[in-house]
C-alpha cells in the first residue's frame, strides 16, 4: 500500500467537519429564533444563538485538528 493510498478518503473528515460547523450554527440559531419568538426579542437570541453554534463548531474543528496533529507527531 502506498502512502498516497493510506490518506485516501481524509478529505471526507474534514469535509464532515465543515459540515458539522455549518450546522451547529444553524441549530443554535434556530434555537434562538425560537427562544426569540417566545420571548419577543427578535434579533437577540438568533444572533448569540449563532455566534455560540460558531464558537461550538470552531472548538470542534480545533480540537479534532489539535487531536489528528499530536497522532501524527507521536
């Protein structure tokens, strides 16, 4: 098996990745949006909804990054 074999399909985990950001960013978002309308606070909760989604997302990639780094360094 050649090493270009062995790496063959990472791409997919990182594409899984980005979709998980995408979409805890889209959960947390809808989660403020409804917090929002039961609350009646439009904007608020939809915008801290996302940025926290974009935080959690974030960590997410980091730290599978920070944990494929420090296999690959060992």
């Amino acid at each position: 098996m050649t090493p270009a074999q062995k790496h063959e399909g990472s791409g997919y985990e990182y594409f899984g990745m980005s979709l998980n950001f995408a979409i805890a960013i889209l959960l947390f978002g809808a989660g403020g949006w409804f917090l929002d309308g039961w609350v009646h606070t439009r904007p608020l909760f939809t915008i801290i909804g996302a940025f926290v989604g974009g935080f959690a997302g974030f960590m997410s990639i980091y730290y599978r990054v920070k944990k494929d780094i420090d296999a690959k360094g060992r």
